[in-house]
C-alpha cells in the first residue's frame, strides 16, 4: 500500500456535484492498494497514520498526532499513486490492484483506521470520479509505503 498524507486545515471530496465526505483540521490520505498487500500492511500503515506525529504542540515543533490533536482523516482511494512512467509518457498502472482485489482491502483499510482514529473516517467512493478541495496545513506531505516501511 502506498498512501501520500497531508495535513489539512479542511478537505472535502464532491462526487457528482454532492460532498460527499468532509473534515476540519486533519489529515487527507490518498490510498493505492497492490496485488501483494496483506492485513500485515493494513495494519502497519493504519496505525503509522493515527500516531504519525506532524501536528505542532504548544512549542510549535510537530510532535502530535492527528489522535492526540483530535484530528479528522478523510480517506480517498487513489489507483494512480503506483503509476510507473518508466517507458514512454503514458503511466502504465500494472501495479495497481484490479477492483476485485483492491476494494475488500480498501474496505478492511477503511475498517482498521475508524478503529485506530476512534471515530468515523471520512471517505470518497472508490472507482469513481472525484473532485478533492483541500487547504494543505503548513504545506505538510508525507508518503509512507507499507513495503518497504517508510
């Protein structure tokens, strides 16, 4: 799994002219599953999100989490974040997991990060065309890759 973070002061997605999901400070997370992704990396990269500490405490360095802040995530399914543009200029999406694979995986991803926040993830819809309105707080970007841990 990959998934690129940013921390927002407020984001929503909007599907076919309705909002679908919104939040206030917190963070967006963009989510790209694999063919090899396993509950191993469920679980790895949902709980390196909830304690990733890039959320400033009363010294202003960032050293709480979206947890600790009490902090919204707003989770976007993203297929395109394992593009390879390797030959030619056109991406080839060959990494990406095929719909019946990554949408049980998306859903227990989904699942295990409600329970590691403690509260509802907001959500796009997988497979669909999104339109995602963001502020990005400070600008702050962090992409995490459960495979090789970093």
């Amino acid at each position: 799994m990959r998934a690129v973070i940013q921390r927002v002061s407020k984001a929503n997605v909007t599907i076919s002219g309705q909002v679908r999901g919104a939040i206030a400070r917190g963070l967006l997370v963009l989510l790209a599953v694999e063919d090899a992704d396993t509950t191993d990396d469920i679980e790895w990269l949902s709980g390196k999100i909830v304690r990733l500490r890039i959320f400033d405490d009363e010294q202003g360095v960032m050293n709480r989490s979206v947890q600790e802040v009490g902090g919204e995530i707003l989770l976007i399914s993203q297929f395109t974040l394992f593009a390879s543009t390797r030959k030619g200029n056109r991406p080839s999406y060959l990494r990406s997991a095929k719909p019946e694979v990554a949408v049980p995986l998306y859903e227990q991803f989904l699942a295990r990060l409600t329970q590691d926040l403690g509260k509802p993830v907001a959500t796009g819809e997988f497979g669909a065309h999104m339109l995602v309105s963001l502020i990005n707080d400070g600008p702050v970007t962090i992409i995490i890759d459960s495979k090789t841990r970093e």
